[in-house]
C-alpha cells in the first residue's frame, strides 16, 4: 500500500465537515473522521496536523495563489486593481465549485469561537502577504497596507454574500459587485 | 479604606506595561504588577479579569465611544463619511495624549501571538458594532459592512503609521490623511 492513499485528503475533508455539521464541532474526533473516511487515524495526521487545519488547510495555496497574481499583475495596473483581479481569478479558479462546501464550512465556523480566531489570524496573514506583494511591484507604504486591507475587506464582505442562503451569483461576480460597493461608498464620502 | 482606590486602575496599567516591556508579557505576573503599582492582588482582580485585560480594558469604551458618534452623525453624514469623523474624533478624545502609552503597548502585543489574535477579535468585534450603528441611521447591506471593514481598514492603517518611531503627526491627522489615501487608491482603480 503506497504511503498517500489516493483521494484520502478529499475524503477526509468531507468526512470532517460532515461529522462537524452532524454532530458539532468540538464533539467530533479525529477516530471519527478516520473512520467515516475509511482510513487510519494514521494516515489522517499524514495529512493534517489536528482537526482544525481541516477547514483551514486551503488556506496556503489560497494565500500562495493570490500573492503570485498580484505579482503577476500588469505593471500598468493600479494596486486596489491588482488585488481585485488576483481575488476574481481566485474566485474562478477555487471556489466557485464549492459553494455547498463553502456553506458548511463557515456555518461550522461561525458555531466556534476558536475557528473564527483561527480564521481571522488566517486573514491578517493574508492581508500581509497581499501587502508585501504589492511592495514588491512598487506600491509605497502606506497605500500598500491600506490596499491589501481594503482588498482583504472587499474579499470578506463578498464571501459573506456568496456563503447566504439563497445567493446565485459566482464569487467572483460578487467580488466584482463588492468592489463597485467600495468605489460608490467612497465617490459620495 | 475604601473599595475602590484612587488611581489604581491608572497604576496598574502603567505597571503592567513597564513590567511587560521590561521582562516580557510571558514572565510577568499579576503578583508583581499588583506590587509595582503598590496594590494587592485582589485589587488588581477588581479592575481586570487577567493580566491580558489590562492591555485590552479600554476596548470597550472605544467601541461604545464610536458607535454613539456614528449614531449621531448628521443624517446627510455618507456611511464612510460617518465612520471617518467618529474615528477621527475618538483620536482627539481619548489617543492623542496617549501616543507613549499605545507605543509600548503595541510593541508588547506585537511580540505574543495570544495577544496579536486579542487584538484581531476586539477589531472584528468593533467592525460588527460599527456596521450595526451604520444600519441603525438607515445604510443598507452589504454597503453598511463594506464601510465598516473599510473604516476599520483605515484605522489600523493610521494606528500602525502613529505608532511607528519617529512619527509626529496625531492619530487625527493620520486617520484623515489615511482616508485621503484610501479615496485616491479607489480613484485610479
């Protein structure tokens, strides 16, 4: 038997968020998730450290796709422009065939005081990665910081449309939508 | 002797600061900061629930401060036009003579990821409060959260920019400057 058994990562992951959304968060064990994965609690920690970084595992390649796009951005693109692109392709690329597992995922969330932390300090990462990526093409201090800030509010305002009952528009369309919010607060501010 | 002494919240938080500075927040403890501010222990617990409190005590107050100027802004007020002058005016009432304070304060928060994480949920709960006054003068969502996070955004971004060495602006100049900065960052966009 090879060492990474194929499909275990994704099936551990909807075992997790189904034994989360079933029973509860905190009630749910790592023997438990094994189990409804059909593998070894073994070849659970073989892949994540604990039963949080579950929900949370994604959020390095997010972070590493995002930084990439921005630095990969035209150089003739203002930095609030750079962000967004780099969020729409994300949104695209990533999420938009998980809605229904976005959904679960933050309602889990959102039941823990430890998960939102937890998925707060993922998104202050976030942000200063997006800064310094952003310093990294030339935007000076402090609009760097202020741009990934915005962006980083931006993303979070229109992940919260996209996860509400009833929702039909893409994430990224909503990101777009969310982006077109920020110019209209500001031109009557 | 009375219940509550004069001055010992003032104390206590200068004491602990100094002792934090000095020897680390890990190391320090509620015993020694009673001593240095010349209380006792129970005193201490009178004012603050752990010596992590004392760091994050005037959370509250700020949080009541801004939302009650936010719900007193002039009806013609802009939702980000409402947020900025609530900002603006809490710097002048309760920052601007405390720039030594809010340094060294930073700076041991900065050194603790316990205390980093406090801090991201005091801010996520501030944004909660000041997107809710927002809706309560009438600003629908997403455009209400939207302002929020974006006031909320440029805060942080003033706050680091006064805090850093060699700054001599208040924090009211700096949050108007920031906001300045966010609207020429939305205008290239």
């Amino acid at each position: 038997m090879s060492r990474w058994e194929p499909g275990a990562r994704g099936r551990l992951g909807s075992a997790a968020l189904e034994l989360f959304t079933e029973q509860g968060y905190e009630r749910t064990t790592v023997a438990e998730i094994a189990a409804r994965a059909g593998v070894t609690e073994r070849t659970f920690f073989r892949y994540f450290a604990d039963k949080r970084e579950v929900l949370f595992a994604g959020g390095h390649e997010l972070e590493e796709l995002l930084v990439g796009l921005v630095a990969g951005a035209p150089d003739s693109a203002a930095p609030l422009d750079a962000i967004a692109g780099a969020l729409e392709q994300a949104a695209a690329e990533v999420f938009d065939e998980r809605q229904f597992f976005a959904r679960q995922r933050q309602s889990v969330i959102n039941s823990s005081p430890d998960l939102r932390e937890r998925e707060l300090l993922k998104l202050a990462a976030l942000t200063a990665a997006l800064a310094e990526a952003l310093r990294g093409r030339g935007t000076a201090e402090p609009s760097a910081s202020l741009a990934a800030e915005s962006g980083v509010a931006v993303f979070k305002t229109a992940f919260a449309r996209w996860v509400a009952e009833g929702e039909t528009r893409s994430l990224g369309e909503l990101i777009t939508a969310t982006f077109a919010d920020l110019k209209a607060l500001v031109a009557v501010a």
